[in-house]
C-alpha cells in the first residue's frame, strides 16, 4: 500500500492543551482515524534552536522527539490542518511510503 510517512518534530517537554505535545498529536491523529503512530526520543540532535544532548543535565526536557506517522496522504492533510488550527508551529517531514507485511 502506497502512504506518506508523516514526521513532526517537537520539544519532549513541550505541552499544548495541558498534555505533552507529542500525546496531544498521537491522540489528534486517532481522532481522524489514522491507525497507528509513535513517538521517539533522541539522544541528541540540533535544529533551528541550536544543539541539544541527553548528556547535559541542564536540557532535560529540551531534547527533540519525532512524532510518526503512516497513512494515505489526505488523512496527513488533514493531520497537518489541525496542528496548524490548533496554533502550533512545528517542523515536519512528508515522504512518500510503502507499508505491507511480510509473507
């Protein structure tokens, strides 16, 4: 089957709505009855906001966390219109997929 996969990238302490922001995007993409999706924390990365590392103390709660999803790309539209309704300005990447199981 012929996807996108959806990737949004955020704070791992980042809140909206009074939830963590990567819980309140897995929970906006089930409501559009997207099937599946998951959150991973990095180690270390840098980006618009400069360097971070899991190894300084001090960034706790600053590293960043990828959000992915896979699903037919009008429903990842349609996810990306309510992240943007809602007044949240993340990054994200849209790439073309291929999902099926293995025989």
């Amino acid at each position: 089957m012929n996807v996108v996969c959806l990737q949004v990238f955020v704070s791992e302490a980042s809140r909206h709505d009074g939830k963590l922001t990567y819980e309140w995007l897995l929970d906006a993409a089930k409501d559009l009855g997207i099937k599946g999706g998951s959150a991973f924390g990095t180690l270390a990365g840098f980006g618009r906001h400069g360097r971070h590392d899991a190894g300084f103390f001090e960034l706790a709660g600053d590293l960043p966390v990828v959000v992915e999803f896979f699903a037919e790309a009008a429903i990842a539209d349609q996810l990306l219109k309510v992240i943007a309704e809602a007044g949240l300005q993340l990054v994200y990447a849209k790439m073309p997929a291929e999902i099926g199981i293995t025989a």
